[in-house]
C-alpha cells in the first residue's frame, strides 16, 4: 500500500484494504490494539492508520460523531482509498443486552424513511461466526484506562446477525466537532506533528 499515493494522487490501485471506521477514539482502542500497524497518514483531516488486522489488510480511522461526520469522513476516505469493503464498528444503544454484538441486515435512516441493506458477503460471514456461538468477555476493567476494578455482565453477552438498525442526526445537520484533548469518547485522536509532509512515516506507538 502506498500511502503518498492515496493522499496525493487520487484513488490508488494497489490491494484494496477493508476501511473501518469508528466514531470515538474509544471504540477504535481494541482494534488499535489488535492491528499491525505499518504507515500513520491524514486524509480528510483525519489520521488514517494501515496495517493488517486478522490477516487482512485495514485502514483504520475515525469519523467523528454524527451522520455529518459519518459522511464526510466516509467520501474523503473513498476518494483516495481503494477498498474491498467498509465497516462501521462502534457502541450505539438498543433494546438488547449490554455487551451482545450486533449486526443489522439493514439500516434505516430515520429521517427519510431510506432502508440500505448491508453487504451480503459481508453480512453472510457475520451469520457464519455467529453460528459458532463465540465466547465473549464478560468482564471488562472501569474505567480501562488506567484499569479499575473489574466489573463483570450477569449474562453471557451474545453475537446477534439480522434484524434492521437505525440512524439518525440528533445534532441538526451539522457536524459535532471533536475536541482536542477530549479523552476517548470527544477526543480527535493523536494528529499528525506539525510540518510533517501529508504521506507516510513510521508509524505512532498506539
């Protein structure tokens, strides 16, 4: 993959990497953690972390809060990325237990009524793990960082595939802006030092 490539020429065509976005630093932490990571860039104004994740081949980066962001962060990342596929992978609240991993088949966005269905290849290697029944963590340290006592769920938390999710814009069609220094939920994430040339670097400890 050749960063300077995507930030400067447009559209690349090396081997096309599966993008994951999160909204918060937090909910980027754990696939910090589990990726190796190879180059550190900024598109959009956003650091974009590349790497390999499960074997595969990622980029890694944040949008920032709302569907504003969402969208902004997603067209910068299509228009100078080739990609295999998009994941979203965040908290949202639900009607189901704390901790159960879910995976719509579809989303609706609730201000026009628009139902997307998700990526059927996708979608069916959600229901193929899932049928697996994996065992997830029960327990988790509060807050993580620095680690507090452990707080353990009643329940065995579980992974559910199907079903439709919603989105909606709570903050008025505009984009809600992080803050730097904010910690992991309103934080913009580490940007890239000043005067450093937009392309790759060895990446940042993370």
């Amino acid at each position: 993959f050749d960063g300077l490539c995507a930030v400067v020429s447009g559209p690349c065509t090396r081997t096309p990497h599966v993008v994951i976005v999160s909204a918060f630093p937090a909910e980027q932490l754990m696939l910090r953690d589990d990726a190796t990571i190879t180059e550190r860039l900024e598109i959009g104004g956003r650091p974009v972390l590349v790497g390999r994740l499960a074997g595969q081949p990622v980029a890694l980066s944040l949008t920032g809060i709302g569907l504003v962001n969402a969208t902004n962060a997603a067209t910068a990342l299509l228009d100078h990325l080739d990609t295999s596929a998009i994941v979203f992978s965040g908290v949202a609240g639900s009607g189901l237990e704390i901790g159960d991993v879910i995976v719509p088949a579809a989303w609706t966005d609730v201000a026009t009524g628009s139902v997307f269905p998700v990526d059927p290849q996708l979608l069916a290697g959600a229901e193929a793990v899932a049928a697996t029944a994996p065992v997830l963590d029960r327990c988790t340290p509060v807050p993580p960082v620095p680690p507090g006592a452990e707080v353990c769920l009643v329940q065995v938390p579980r992974v559910i595939v199907g079903g439709s999710g919603e989105s909606s814009d709570p903050f008025g069609g505009g984009p809600l802006l992080c803050q730097p220094g904010g910690g992991e939920v309103f934080g913009c994430d580490e940007p890239l030092a000043a005067g450093t040339p937009e392309g790759p670097r060895p990446a940042d400890p993370v």
